[in-house]
C-alpha cells in the first residue's frame, strides 16, 4: 500500500490491474496516450504521456515508480535492461526479450525439456516446400515477434497459401510449426514470487479466427489428473524464464491425453479474465502481490464457481459492440468494457463473466449471448451452435437394475425435481450391464455427479458395485420383490464388507434417498439446504394441521373421513 | 452506457459506485472536495469542487450530469426540488427529505403500517422523565437529523444520564425510542426501478458502539421463513417513498420473531459492501441499472457464498488501521481501502470481505481479524475471544446412545483420525437426553459439522431422532446387542418414515460409516476424496498380495496359516 507502480502500456489489461490497485490505494502510474483505458480509472498528474517503446519515456516512468512492470511485451528491452539496474523490473527484461521471440522463446523451452510443437525458422519464401515435405498439410507460419490477437499467425493449407501467407504476415522474421491436432486447448495463469511458483486453476480456451472468443473455468470434460498436469507443465515452463509477476501458459491438448505448451506470455492475460469474478483472488490483484511481495495464501487461487468468459469484440459499426454488453446485462453476465472508444472489427472492446454454481447453468446462461456474439462479429445472425451443450448436467445419478424398479424409484425423483437438483436416471444392472455400470461408476466424479442412488431387488448388487467403481457417496434403496418383502434386497445392500459403504435407506423408500442425496449436496450448497428446511418445516405444519383438525372432529368422525378417502 | 450520473458527495459509497460505473463505460461526476475518494478513480476534468449543501455547485452538476443521484443524505433538498423539474434525481427529494428526520420517517413508515419501535418526540430535557415513565429504562434518545455512524444516538440507562445525553447530542431536535430488546439486527438492500421493487438477501450486521462492525450474509442461524419475511418487510417500507434507487432497511429480530423497521438510508449502505462479491451483482450495479433503466434479473441479486463483511475502521494513530489490511491480504480477506488519507479512531478507511462455500468456513477465516479489528479499534490487545473457535472444528459427529457403543464404533473413529478429518465423539442418548441430544443436532449445522454418524443397539432411535433435528446427513450404525443379533438395531435405523432419511450401513460397520463420511466431505473437498481413492487402492492391493500369496502356497498351506493366526 502507498506504492508506485509503473506500468508500461495503458490499455485494458492496465485498466484491470489498475482497478485491483485502486482498492489497495496502490497508485498506477501508466505509460501511454493521454485518455488511455488505464489512466482514465486512475486520477493523478504522474502519467506518462508517449510510447512503451520510446526509452526517455520509459526512463520518466521509472523515475516515478517503485517498480516497473508490463501490461504488453512488445516494449524497448534495451532500455529496461539498464534501467533495472536501479528500479525493480517484472518480469525481468531478460525473460521478456526471450519471450517477444516466438521462435527463440520456444527454443528456451525446449532445453528446459518442456514440450512443445516443433518448429523450423524460415529465412524466406523457398524453405516452405521443405517444410511442407517434413511437416504435411497444414502446417502454421508464424511471425516470430509483434504477434497478438492472431495477428502474426496464417494456417498454411495447401501450395496455393504460400504467397498469400508471406504476404499476410508481412517483413517480420517467421518460422513454420507443426499443426498440433489438439482436442482441446487449454491454459492456466502461473504467478512466480519470491517464494515459489503458484497456478490458477486450469482452463479451456476457445479461439476464432485465432481471437480469443470464450474461456471455460475449470475446462470441460477434462479430469482432475490432466488438469493437474496441464498446471505442472504450466508452472515447469514459467520457471524457465526470471522475474515475479502473472504469466500467461497456453497447451494444446492432445488425442492421447498428452500436452505441449503453444506459448507464453509474461503479464496478465485474456484467458484470465475469469478470475476477477472466478476466483477468490484475480489474476490482477495476483501479479501485484507478487511484484509487490505481498502474500498470495494458495486457496484464494481456487475457483469460487464455473465461469465463462465471453470476450465483446468490435464488429463492423462504431458502437455494433455494445448489443452484445447490453444484452448481457439484461441476462446473467458481469461486464466489463474498457473505455476504449469506437469498436472496429474483432477489436476487444470488453468482455463478459458468467459464473454459476454448475457449469451446465453457467452454459446455458451464456449460450445465447454467444449467438449475439456471432451476430456481431459475423454481422449476420448465426442459428444454433452445434456444440452447445444443452441440459444442465446432472448432480445426481439415479440408477436401476431394471426399469421394473422405476415406479418405486419415482418417488425420489420427484423429490429432486421438486428441488431443482439436476439429475439422470438411468436403467444399469450389475449382472446384465456390468461394464456400462462400471464405466458409468468410475467416470461419475468427473462428470460432475455429486451422489449416486442406486435401487435393486433380490440380490441388489448394484449399489454396492457402484460404490467399489467410484469414491462418490452412493445410497441403496432396497426395492421390494415378489417374495421375501425386500428384506433379501435390504440385508444385500445393507451388508456391504468394510470398505465399500453404502447408505441404505428404508425399503422402497426412494423418498428418503433423495432426501438425503440433497443433505449431502445441502453440505456445500445453502440453496439446498434452505431447501430441505423449507420441506421439513412443510411436513411440521401438515402433521401440526393434522393435529388441529383430529382436535377439532374428534378420533371418530376423523376415522370416517379417512375411510372415506380410501 | 455512455451517460453521465452527478452524485451529491464523493466518499466511499461514491467510489464503489464509481468502480461499477467504470466497468460499463459510464462517468461518474462527483461534488465534493478536491481529491476526494471518488474522484481518485474517475479522472475526467468536469467534476464540480464545494459542498453537496451548497445550492450553486449543485445546480453546476445538475447542468453536467443527465442524471443526479446522492451517497449522503444530508444534502440540500431544496435545490434538488428545483433542479427535478429538468433534470432527474434519484430518490426523489421529497423522498430524501422525509428521510433526512428520522422521526418524520418514523410518522410516515407508522401511517403505512410499517412496525417501528415506539418513539416520542421531545421538546426539551424536561419532557425526559416523563418519556422515562412511559418507557422505562434503557431507552434510546436520538437526534432527528444529521445522524450517522452513531454520532446522533445515546443509550439512557437512569436518571443521571439525561444530562450527559442532551449534552452529546448537542442542538438538534431529538426524540426517544423505546428500547428494542432484539435478538439480532438484520439489513436488508431494496431496490426500487420503474418495474417494481426488488430485494437482495436478508443479512445479520453487527455494531458496537453505534458503528457496523460485522454483516453476515445470510443471517445466522435465521429461518429461510424470517429471511423472507425481513425481505418482504423491507420491501414494503421502501414502498413508502419515491424514486428509483438503492435503499437499505435495518431491522429489529424481537424474542418472538417478530421485526422492527429501525431505520432506512435511501443510498448504497455498509451492510450492502458485501454485494460486491457475495451476490451476482453488487448494491453499487443495482442502483446505477435502476437510476439508469437498465435492466436488473432478480436472480443476480442472489447470494453467490455465505460472505462476512468485516470494516477497517481507523485506530489511534493515521495508520493503525493499515494492520488489519495486511493481515486480512496475508489471509482470506478482499480487501478494500477507500483513498481517505490519515485514519482516526473509529473512522471507516475500508471493509473486507471473505466469502466461502459454507459459513463456518467465513467465520473462521474472519476470527483471526475479528481479533485484529479489536486489537485496533481499542488499541490493546485482546485475548482469545470466547466465541473464538478452535483451530480444527469438527467436520464430523460421532454420536452414541450409550458408551457400551465404543468399541463397536471405535474403528470408524480411527478411520476419521487416518484421514485427518476433525471430529467429536459424544455419548448422547434420545432416550435418557433427550433436550441435548436435541440441541446438539440443531445447532450442528451452524458449527460447521457437515455429516453426523449416530450409533445406537435396541430400539436405536439416536440415528433418526438426530436426522428429525438437523438438515445434515446423517449415517446410522446398527450396533448389535445381546439378543436379536443387531436386526432390531437395523429395522429401527434403515425403515425411517417418508421425510426423514438415515443413511443406514452394515449391523456394527462403523469403518464403512466413516468412509461414508468420507465420501459425502469429499463431494466438496479434493483432499477427502483423494484420501477416499487411496484407501480403496490399499484395499485392492492388499487383496491382490492375499491372491498372489494364495497362488503361491496353494490352498492347503494358506488355510493352515491361518488357522495359526487364530
């Protein structure tokens, strides 16, 4: 607190840095235009008027500042380097001079044994008939340095693209990479301190037109290991470079489950807007910590809720944007634009952060602003896209050995559309299904499946196979046969060897099975359990009314009544 | 978008009114001092200098603004009277105007048939023993205007105090009002816009001496039934006056769960801060969408997490505040400072908010600062508070009906010690204690327990008695007794009514009991469930080394081990 922070670069990723600031009483101090996005949330005199490449400027700013860092890695690292000397400067200019350097940043990683695409630099137009023999169709040209927001990138496709692709990425040096065939692709903010390297969750990332389009907090689909290991590469691969402070790490993911990092960039970043409302600490409020050394406790890099981040970007008017940012304040997204004046096309102008308590919600609250999206950008309205998930996905499994057990299974269904807890019911049988049943078990927890309830008669294996296939709390529901009153179904589920627990609820009581599903969802959801309140309180006030009108007829005309019903 | 809102006043409430306008592009033109909190944030050369009294500024913002709204409501209500004929204030003037006296809100709240504790207004000192007489003491002596942050009421205990009491309240007209013996002060923000009156959650705030210390949202321990109806109270006293806008309602909880309406504020309040990241949208978004006609879905007035609030007010010197800050960044706390310069004692430099999936996990998070906050504020140090809670407070209850019980429930407790999980283990019977055991389970839930294991033989009714009294889940543990083999304990715990579910495992299986509660604390906690995964692998290795050593001794030699081993 009651520091300087000197920023090279007044644009948006300043302006959010400057916003974390503002509530510390940290003053930005920001090197750009006059009017830029930053200065204009940061009232003071100090700015510095003028280019991050136009070293008497720099050397003003340092002047001014406790410390230096970047919101742009496209700076003068010449004059950096002599001014860290006397002022601290993060990342350190070493790193960003590496890291401006596509290609050279990549051979940085390679000796540090990170994966990454393979590459080859180009000296001119003629290497790329030997590239396309070595790498196949297609194959990305990119320009080594001043690339961003897919300016500096062209998928080469066939022959015919050479000269189109040389042309497009102009007089800059390039190199060719490798098409990754990546499933998905992901990426994850790693913040270096003093004291270590730290990682914000894993994301999903979705690019159009190589613009980032949309982030998915956490990435969908993807397991607990593999995002694990998505943040231990993201970290091994900062750690090549010097300097506290946020780095962003893009990884393709690829058909083998393997990764290999795309790039590296040393300062706040797109794929980590999310944080702001995602996390219990922002990717801004982060990095100045870190530069800062102020404490960063890990949890607070945890994820609150599943987010999504939608980016606003400029279409073909001035203010065509700002359908979309009005729309989404009619729905459910926090947005946030940056000051920047007239949109042009596929300019960044704001972005959007859904977050809700499942991703399903999250989805498909979002869903429709993507299509505004679409339509601004495109110009032209997009109908349905296809890969949007529809339904909201299930907290809740509900399993059967056979659909004969459906009608005492409906109860506790209906329960749990009465308490709008998503959920799947599926028929699976431990004797006739008994790999789906296993697969469906073992793959549960990454679906997002908080409990499973599994209903059975006779032998009544299921929900004690469920249980051994998954470390989800699993609840048995003994369905009743034809003979022995469900007392063989009961002592089958009940009787589970240690180990492998199942919560058995009465026979045939599905009621209570779904009651307790939301109990144990109620443990880390208010909503649910004010729910489960609120229906005990109903089951108070009916019997109490009950009372009340036994009171009121007497046991006699009370017994004719309830004749009568039947 | 794009539209300029004048606000009468530039401190804190200003501020973070001005962060959310920032965030959609909307300018923020504040009247106050130079450099005031406000204006450090939105630099822009049209902010007016001078008092929100002073009739010619006010009439300079209203030519520069398209709309005016307030952050204090001690303003100058006469001008604003006359500046809404062109151009739009919100809340109404008349509305302010009411409001600014606080006994005239009471006459006007009172003819809407809002409950409002019982007040007289005074003439002089003289007319004290006879409102004395007629209240009894305590009662509150209070100034009808220019009262905030405490200065403007005084608590009169006996007869000597009428003296101190006129002296501290200086000139100003004044009133009493009968003492309000609450069980707790809840709040409530209120939204009104052109469509309708909205409301965000019911929250608990607390003071001392006058000034808000703490909020708690949701309220603690408080019914969904009172929450909405403190809502539904709240709403209906806003209802009383004009204007689109932000309004806060403070309440009296009385012994019966009846409320009070104690006062309203027609403005961003204190015990909203918690908005910004406990709900979808923050007090500061709902007024600027409701002033400015855009729309506000009710479902982003939702509370996100359970969120604690807890102010940085200034100590005796001009930084002692600034400890509680960095404590709370070295923590759990977002924190927030609002640019005012030098502390004094009591004075409100900032807030901190901590948000968490449950609110166990709030409050224990905010105790340690709660200490610090105290520490500050009286500037000695304070020992353990004695609500304080202990470090590791359990996550999981084992209750037994009797301590013949133990040894059957003994090795779930070694289960819940290996896996690092806290725990209490209690002897509580439904038959010999049955107000405690009672007790027990309803408060469970508001002491962060999340599962309760309940052992019993016999009749076994502790399982489901527990269950009747707690929204927690609840794992019942047939404890076999000397007759009936455990099937009596089994029938008693697993055929629970309809409602009221128990989850039931194996006659004498409290492992499988406790891995139950393994498997429910890990559908929220990686840890657990983790722990979970690793169990089930231990067991599946130990049974693979039993088959690899049966394979290798054959079934005649492995028998004979084992008939040694007994």
């Amino acid at each position: 607190m009651d520091r300087k922070v000197g920023v090279l670069g007044g644009g948006q990723l300043g302006r959010m840095l400057a916003e974390a600031a503002n509530r510390l009483n940290i003053k930005i101090i920001a090197l750009d235009k006059e009017g830029a996005p930053t200065k204009q949330i940061t009232a003071h005199p100090d700015h510095v008027t003028g280019s991050f490449k136009d070293p008497a400027a720099i050397r003003k700013l340092a002047e001014l500042s406790d410390v230096l860092t970047i919101e742009i890695e496209h700076v003068d690292v010449e004059i950096l380097q002599e001014i860290e000397k006397t002022t601290p400067v993060h990342p350190s200019p070493k790193s960003i001079k590496i890291i401006q350097d596509k290609y050279h940043q990549k051979e940085v990683l390679i000796s540090h044994k990170v994966p990454v695409a393979e590459s080859i630099a180009l000296d001119s137009e003629k290497d790329l008939p030997r590239v396309a023999g070595e790498f196949g169709y297609p194959f990305m040209l990119k320009a080594r340095t001043d690339a961003y927001d897919g300016r500096g990138n062209y998928v080469v496709r066939q022959l015919s693209d050479f000269a189109k692709a040389f042309a497009a990425l102009g007089e800059r040096k390039l190199y060719a990479e490798r098409w990754a065939p990546f499933t998905m692709e992901l990426a994850v903010m790693v913040i270096r301190t003093s004291n270590g390297t730290l990682a914000f969750p894993t994301v999903e990332t979705v690019h159009e037109n190589s613009i980032c389009k949309l982030v998915y907090a956490p990435a969908r689909g993807v397991s607990s290991a593999i995002s694990q290991q998505a943040q231990d590469l993201a970290k091994k691969a900062v750690d090549c470079f010097d300097g506290k402070g946020i780095y962003a790490v893009e990884m393709f993911l690829l058909p083998d489950n393997t990764l290999l990092v795309n790039e590296i960039a040393p300062r706040p970043h797109n794929s980590g807007h999310y944080t702001i409302e995602g996390c219990y600490m922002s990717q801004y409020e982060a990095h100045l910590h870190a530069i800062l050394d102020l404490p960063i406790p890990e949890r607070r890099l945890r994820l609150r809720e599943p987010s999504i981040m939608l980016n606003i970007l400029g279409g073909k008017t001035a203010d065509a944007h700002l359908e979309l940012a009005n729309q989404a304040l009619a729905r459910d997204g926090t947005v946030h634009l940056y000051g920047k004046g007239d949109g042009s096309l596929g300019r960044k102008m704001g972005h959007i952060t859904v977050t809700a308590p499942t991703m399903a919600e999250a989805e498909a609250q979002v869903q429709p602003l993507i299509q505004i999206f679409d339509k601004v950008v495109s110009g032209t309205a997009i109908s349905d896209s296809s890969d949007a998930k529809s339904s909201l996905s299930p907290l809740v499994a509900v399993l059967m050995g056979s659909d004969s057990d459906l009608p005492t299974m409906n109860a506790g269904i209906q329960i749990l559309q009465k308490f709008n807890i998503p959920h799947t019911v599926r028929v699976t049988s431990a004797h006739r299904t008994p790999e789906f049943m296993a697969k469906f078990a073992a793959e549960a927890v990454n679906k997002g499946i908080k409990v499973i309830i599994a209903g059975a008669g006779g032998a009544a294996h299921l929900p004690g196979m469920v249980a051994s296939h998954t470390t989800l709390p699993v609840i048995g529901v003994p369905v009743k046969g034809s003979v022995l009153d469900g007392v063989d179904s009961l002592y089958s589920i009940v009787q589970m060897p240690r180990g492998v627990p199942v919560a058995t609820v009465g026979i045939g009581n599905s009621t209570n099975a779904a009651l307790l599903a939301a109990r144990i969802i109620g443990v880390g959801d208010d909503r649910i359990q004010r729910q489960v309140e609120e229906f005990a309180q109903g089951n108070a006030d009916e019997s109490l009314a009950k009372d009340a009108k036994l009171q009121e007829m007497g046991s006699d005309a009370y017994l004719e009544g309830m004749a009568k019903k039947k």
